[in-house]
C-alpha cells in the first residue's frame, strides 16, 4: 500500500496535464493573436521611415548639386540620367544602403522644366540670379574732373579714391559671378538659378510632359515621387504600370486594399521650394541686390552733384579774379581822382573865379573813387567768402561720396557672398 501511494504522488494525472496544456495552449493562442495584431504597424512605420530618409537624401542632393538627382535604370543605384524608361531610386548615389533599391523613384523632366538637370548656363545673365539684377553699374565709380584752371581743388581727395577702388573692386565680382573673366565662359549657376526653374516650373504645372501622379481620369504634378512596393514586394496599380504604360505613379495615400499596399511620398514643386529654402534664399539675396542698387542709383545722383559743385568752385574762382580786378581798377580810380585833384587845386590858386567849385568838383570824384574802391573791397571779401563755401561744400560732398561708395561696396559684397552660397547653410 505504501509504494503504490510513492508511485502516485511522482507523476501527474491525465487532469493535471490536461489542464497545463489547456493553459500553454490558451498561451499559445494569446501569443499569436498578438504576434498578427501587431505585424502591421511594425511594418508600416519602417516603410514610412524609409520614404522618409529617400526624401531627405534628394532634398540634401539638391543642396549639394542644385538639381534633383535623375532615377536609376536597375538596382545598382547609379543615377542614368539618358534613360528615359529609368524608374529606381539612385540610392548609391544619394549614399544611402541596397536596402533602398526595391523604392520607386521619379523625377520631373519635362514641360520644359529639367528638375534634374543643371540650369541651362546660357540663361545667365538674362534669365539667371545675379547680385548686380542685370545691371552693368556703368558709370560708376566716376571721379569729378578739376579743370587745370582751378587753384585748389586739383583732383578728388585720396580717400575718394580708395573708396571708388573699392566700389570697382566689388562690381568686378559681381560681374565674374555671371562671366568668368579669364575664360569669358558664364560662371556656373547654384541653387539659387535651380530654385528660379523650380518656380517656372510651379507657375506652369499642366504644361505638356510633366511628370504627374494619379490616373486617366485625374492627376497632380509633382516635382519627385517616392514609391514603396509595401508588405507584398510588388508594385500594384498605376505604379506597376512600368515606363511603358501612360502612368508610373498612383495617387499618394490611395485606400489600401487587398489589391494595393503601395506606399507614396510626392513632393510638389512649390512644397519643394518651400522645403529647401528656396523663397527665403531668393528674398534675401534679391533684397539685398535691390539695396546695392539703391546705393549705385545714389551714387549716380551723387556723381552728377559732385559735377555742380566744381562748377561752382570754379565760377567762385572767376568770381575771385574779377573782384581783384575791381579791386585793382578801383584803387587806380582813387589814385588818378586824387592826383586829379590835386591837379584842380593847384590850378584853382592860380585862377581867378571858379576856384571853390573846382575844389568842390575834385574832392567829390575822389570821394567817389574811394567808395569805388571800398565796394570793390567788399565784392572781393564776398567772393572770397563764396570761394571757401564752396570749397567746403566740396570737402563735404567728397565725404559723402565716400560713404555712398562703402555702402555699394559692402551690400554688392553681401548679395555676392548670398549668390555664392546659394542654398547652402
């Protein structure tokens, strides 16, 4: 009795493991339940990070090259920029994993709006973002001309001259930002010029080849789209039409269904502006390129000033030399009145009857002489007076030409610095 009752309490009944694997399997049934709920969103959020991380390698290779980068005709991940037919995104040349290969990719090419191509060199300047607007600064810096005949001033002040280098200096390289000046060939364009054909190309979005996304019967364009096979591998709907159908790319966020699990990422030309930088670049460059020629327009008006004020030193000299002369004609007036007079005098002692009115008549010319000689005086007083103003008018319009001439200098170089810099941070 004792060792059937050892036997019994060593193993387990057929209830006992019923019941523990009735629990395991409950377990079971709980796990994969799970498992399948949550398989979904797993996948999806890795999808949507990979789109994600394809749009911010494009975005960053516009910055780096100021074009979108073309579509890969295989899984190598080269860019094939002369295959039309290529659909792949070029992840080895974005620098991105093979990870990436199995995405769709599609880059607007046509309606005369090359997304993926530099912008067209011959554009530039007529068509191209350029710090001096178009404009030549012709006649600018100009230094007054001092006739020989002047005294004094003689020739613009030397810190007139240093500031007019320095405004020559910066129009030199505004002009070598549209035309090398050693080959003559035009400058290559940034991603200023790209964002200007970026524009075009958001003002003109129904032109005829546009890259779009949708079907026969509705579409948007789009500037570059993104695609994800989805959970099945394959692509389905208008992105499984290929190179040769009418459509590469459907609708972003088409309803999945069992028929469809494509993922899409389309970014529309002014979205991409937007995104990049573009309005805010181009503001900023333009507003400071509009200042420069505020401050050119400026020292244009001031150069014309700067023309009025040596006539007026040099009509004040003129002025000068008559007055001296008066001075000169008048005082021999007064000497020939006096000598005159004394000449009547002596004449009226020894000469019966007019004698007091002969006196009268002498002491009265040379009366006049001397007040000939005292206005002489003043006229050359006042015009030596008029001489020293516009002298300094003169010294003060030097020095405000020099301030014209830095300001233009300064904000020419900053619209350069921002041409140059373009979309880079």
């Amino acid at each position: 009795m004792m060792k059937h009752s050892l036997r019994r309490e060593s193993g387990f009944s057929m209830v006992e493991l019923a019941v523990a694997m009735a629990v395991i399997g409950l377990i079971g049934i709980f796990v994969w339940r799970w498992v399948v709920s949550t398989r979904e969103p797993m996948q999806r959020p890795a999808m949507l990070h990979q789109l994600s991380e394809a749009q911010a390698a494009v975005e960053g290779f516009v910055l780096r090259n100021a074009r979108l980068p073309c579509a890969a005709a295989g899984t190598n991940g080269n860019e094939s920029c002369g295959d039309a037919a290529a659909v792949r995104l070029p992840w080895r040349t974005l620098g991105l994993s093979s990870e990436f290969g199995s995405l769709h990719y599609g880059v607007n090419r046509g309606g005369g709006w090359d997304l993926a191509e530099i912008p067209n060199l011959l554009l530039r300047p007529a068509d191209g973002v350029s710090p001096d607007l178009n404009i030549e600064f012709t006649g600018m810096p100009e230094l007054p001309e001092y006739p020989p005949t002047l005294e004094t001033p003689t020739s613009a002040s030397a810190a007139v001259v240093a500031a007019a280098g320095r405004a020559s200096a910066a129009i030199a390289a505004a002009k070598a930002r549209r035309v090398d000046l050693v080959s003559g060939a035009p400058a290559p364009p940034n991603g200023l010029d790209w964002c200007r054909v970026l524009r075009r190309f958001a003002a003109n979005p129904t032109a005829a080849g546009v890259l779009t996304a949708g079907n026969v019967a509705d579409s948007v364009p789009v500037a570059f789209m993104l695609v994800h096979p989805g959970e099945n591998g394959t692509f389905d709907g208008n992105n499984a039409v290929g190179a040769g159908g009418s459509w590469r790319f459907d609708f972003p966020g088409r309803p999945q269904d069992n028929n469809f699990d494509d993922i899409a990422l389309a970014v529309g030309p002014t979205d991409l502006a937007a995104r990049i930088g573009c309005a805010a670049r181009l503001s900023e460059m333009q507003s400071v390129a509009q200042g420069a020629y505020a401050a050119y327009d400026n020292a244009r008006v001031m150069q014309e000033y700067w023309k009025l004020r040596v006539f007026d030193i040099e009509s004040s000299e003129s002025a000068v030399q008559s007055a001296e002369t008066g001075v000169a004609l008048a005082a021999m007036g007064l000497a020939l009145a006096t000598a005159s007079g004394v000449l009547s005098i002596a004449s009226a002692a020894n000469t019966e009857g007019v004698t007091a009115f002969i006196v009268v008549m002498a002491a009265a010319n040379v009366a006049v002489s001397i007040a000939e000689t005292v206005l002489a005086a003043e006229e050359l007083a006042e015009a030596q007076q008029a001489l020293e103003v516009s002298k300094q008018k003169q010294a003060a319009a030097d020095a405000y030409a020099v301030t014209l001439y830095d300001t233009f200098t300064s904000t020419l170089n900053l619209a350069i610095s921002l041409d140059t810099k373009g979309l880079n941070p």
